[in-house]
C-alpha cells in the first residue's frame, strides 16, 4: 500500500511540476518567428522566364522571410529528362511546372496533390478568375495544376517583308487556301512562306475545323475515322517543303531560335507559328516591330481555342504543400510580381491583375493580350487533355512527319503506318512510365513552354 501512495505522490508532484512550466502563448502584438521552411521548385524555360521567376522568388522571400525557395530550370526537353528520376523516386520539386501533355501521366501516378481543397479554402486565391480556366486542369474530378495563364494558336509576322513581296497583310477571315497562294508568288525568290508546323499541334487545329480531334474523349483510340483529313493536311504540307516553301527537319532542328541562323530572323520566311506567349521573347530578339495573324479558316471559330500556358503543380510527396499553395496564390495574384512577369507564361487568369498589367506592360504583351481577348470571344472549348500515352504517340506522329518532309514516304502510306501505331499504343493498358522523347524540344522551340 506505501509503495502506491509514493507512487501517487511522485504522480502529483509530477502534475505540478507540469504546470509551473513556461508556455509559449500568443498575445496581441507579440511577434512569434515562425518555422523556416525550404521549398525546392522547377520549371523550363529561356532567359527571359528564368530571370523573370527568379525576381519573383526574391520577392515572395522578401515578404516570407522564414521561406527560402531553391530552384532549378532547363530547356523543355531537359527539364522532362530530369524530372523523371524524381518521379521514379518519389522526390519531385514542391512545385513544379507542368505541361498539360504530361498533367494525365503524373496525376495518373499520385504524383500531384489535389489543389481544389486549397483553392475552397482560399488559400489559392481564385476569387476573380473564371472558373472554366481554373478548372482547366482539372481530371476525374480534381484539380492537379493551377493555370499560369492562357494563350492560343497564332501566326506572326514582319509588316516590312510582307510589303516587299508585294503580299497584303492576312485579316481576320483569311483562309488556308489565302496562305497557299501567297506561297505561289514566292517561287524562285529564296523565300521561305512559313516555318515548321509542329504536327500535333497544327493537324488537332486542322481536325478542329472539320470537327474532329485528335484524341476521342475515352482517350483510347484516334479521335477521327476519315484518313482523308489526315492525307489532304499532310499531303499539302508535303507539297510545301518539296517547292521549298516551308522549313525542311534539319533547319528546325538545327537553326531555328537562333538569330542568327534562323531564316525567320533574317528575313527569309514570311510567317512563324506557334503559341501566342512566344510572341514577347521573339518580338524582343527580332529587334523589329511585329503583327500577329490569326489562325486560317475556314471555321477558325470552332477550331481555335485558349490553352494553358502551363501549370504549376504541388507535388504529393511535399512537405509543405500549403506553403507551396501560397506561393502559388501569390504567382499568379500579386501586382508586383506580375509586373515581372509580363504575362510571358500566358496572358493572367485573375481580371485584377490582367487590368492592371495591361496598363503598363510593353507593346508585344499589349499586343499578346489583345489577340487572346479576340479568341476568346472567336473560339470553342479545348479539347481533353492528351491521354496518359499522348507523348509516346506524338513522337510517332512526329517521326512520320519529318519522313513526309523528307519525300521518303506517301501521305497515304502515312496515314495509314500513323493510324496502325496510335491505335496500338492507345489501345495498350497505359505504361507508367516516364520516357521522354528527344524530339520534346521541338515543341518547346514552336511553343515556348
């Protein structure tokens, strides 16, 4: 019975004890330091973007003091090469930026957390944007990437080279047959009418007006069952490269982006194409002013649409994925740090930041925007994101594409080795992989992204 009751005293004590210890209390006006946090982040891109985001990383550390923000950038295909290991590994960067060709691929993994519980909790704030365009990242019913603007399929231009051939200015209501004629007055002159049309970009352009898409909506086989669409917009586009009249593979992959090399540049092709954020970075290196042409009809209205420029994605394996959260709130929300920003990764999804940016920003970005207010007046909803295994059959398309160039292969027997290969990889149980094709470059060169 002693032994209990000394048992119990040393109990009491004990609780006493307990309760003469200090506790840390927050009192009004009392300041409490709060636990440092490191979050790592990635993401592609060319100079003009990773000075941009680096300033805005200072920034948000600036107002954050107990957040450092270690970051890492590469080009498009290198960023994807890099990010695989991290995936395999279950280490990926807090946030990380994300193409929506690849948002299906690491959602499907439970790579990505779901971003709607901290856009409900207002944590992402998304209270003056449109709700379509947030939800644009979103699948089987969650959010997995925040959109970091939109852009939209355009062609660009040098006023002064159009004027020296003797060609008038595309408008609104121009026509591909319009383009190919301008074609016909550029034989013999050393004169390029375009540049290299990024195939699964501009065919989806091309299905859009005839109604169709790439992909149908299951994602599990091709999206159109007439191969004579696929024979008359490859079959022109193969007409084109044999008269000379658009880049041939070895000048893409090769010259193109580089000033000094690349025939746009020098004057030596009429338009470019790609996305509109890539508009600014070109304007600027080109050195002269530049006009936006809209896509060629006929039904540029059903075929065009805004895409996200990209996604920033909160990583599932983070440990700190509310202070990611927040700083994606403030990317994409605070005045200052789009001031930075320039819209140069889509035109902004918050009305408060896009009127206010609009005020100040250089004649490109005013440009930029103005263009994707027209589509989105002037254009139809995007189609799905590409399926788990888009990337392995765009690298087919891509592959065939350049042999159609080349003049090694007929658009009919292209046609037809495409559409057996699609359906073979979309029809197979997805692989959960994370090859990445080494013609991804390509399409960060046409897009920017």
């Amino acid at each position: 019975m002693s032994i209990w009751f000394r048992f119990l005293g040393i109990l009491c004590l004990l609780t006493i004890l307990a309760g003469c210890t200090p506790q840390l209390v927050s009192r009004p006006g009392m300041i409490v330091e709060e636990e440092p946090i490191t979050l790592h982040m990635a993401w592609w891109g060319g100079q003009m973007r990773n000075e941009a985001t680096a300033a805005v990383i200072d920034l948000y550390e600036q107002q954050n003091p107990h957040v450092h923000i270690k970051y890492e950038y590469n080009n498009f295909n290198e960023y994807w090469k890099k990010l695989a290991p991290y995936a395999a590994g279950n280490t990926l960067p807090d946030i990380i930026q994300m193409d929506i060709s690849y948002l299906s691929q690491y959602s499907s993994l439970n790579l990505l957390e779901d971003l709607a519980p901290y856009m409900d909790r207002g944590i992402i704030d998304t209270s003056d944007m449109d709700e379509g365009k947030v939800r644009i990242g979103e699948m089987d019913g969650k959010v997995y990437g925040m959109s970091l603007g939109v852009n939209a399929l355009m062609g660009y231009y040098d006023p002064e080279i159009l004027r020296e051939q003797g060609i008038e200015e595309p408008t609104v209501d121009w026509t591909w047959d319009d383009f190919y004629a301008m074609g016909n007055r550029l034989h013999d002159k050393d004169m390029y009418l375009g540049t290299y049309f990024t195939p699964e970009q501009f065919f989806a352009y091309y299905l859009r007006q005839h109604g169709m898409k790439l992909y149908a909506e299951d994602g599990q086989r091709l999206g159109y069952e007439d191969d004579t669409l696929f024979i008359d917009y490859f079959g022109r586009m193969q007409q084109m490269a044999k008269e000379k009249l658009i880049f041939p593979p070895d000048i893409w992959a090769s010259d193109i982006g580089k000033p000094d090399r690349d025939p746009f540049y020098r004057g030596q092709a009429l338009f470019n194409w790609g996305y509109s954020n890539q508009f600014i970075a070109t304007s600027r290196e080109y050195g002269k002013p530049l006009a936006i042409a809209p896509m060629p009809g006929p039904h540029s209205q059903e075929a065009l649409f805004l895409k996200p420029g990209m996604f920033f994605s909160v990583a599932s394996n983070s440990r700190h994925k509310e202070e990611a959260a927040r700083f994606i709130s403030f990317f994409v929300n605070d005045i200052e740090a789009n001031k930075l920003l320039k819209g140069e990764r889509g035109v902004p999804l918050s009305s408060r930041v896009k009127v206010q940016i609009k005020q100040i920003v250089d004649p490109e970005v005013q440009q930029v925007f103005d263009y994707v207010d027209w589509v989105e007046r002037n254009s139809s909803p995007m189609d799905s994101p590409d399926p788990v295994s888009g990337s392995e059959v765009t690298a087919v398309l891509r592959e065939i594409y350049d042999q159609l160039l080349f003049g090694r292969v007929t658009p009919e027997q292209a046609a037809r080795q495409f559409r057996e290969e699609a359906s073979a990889i979309l029809g197979e149980k997805p692989k959960l992989t994370f090859k990445v094709s080494e013609v991804s470059e390509v399409s960060e060169k046409q897009t920017m992204e």
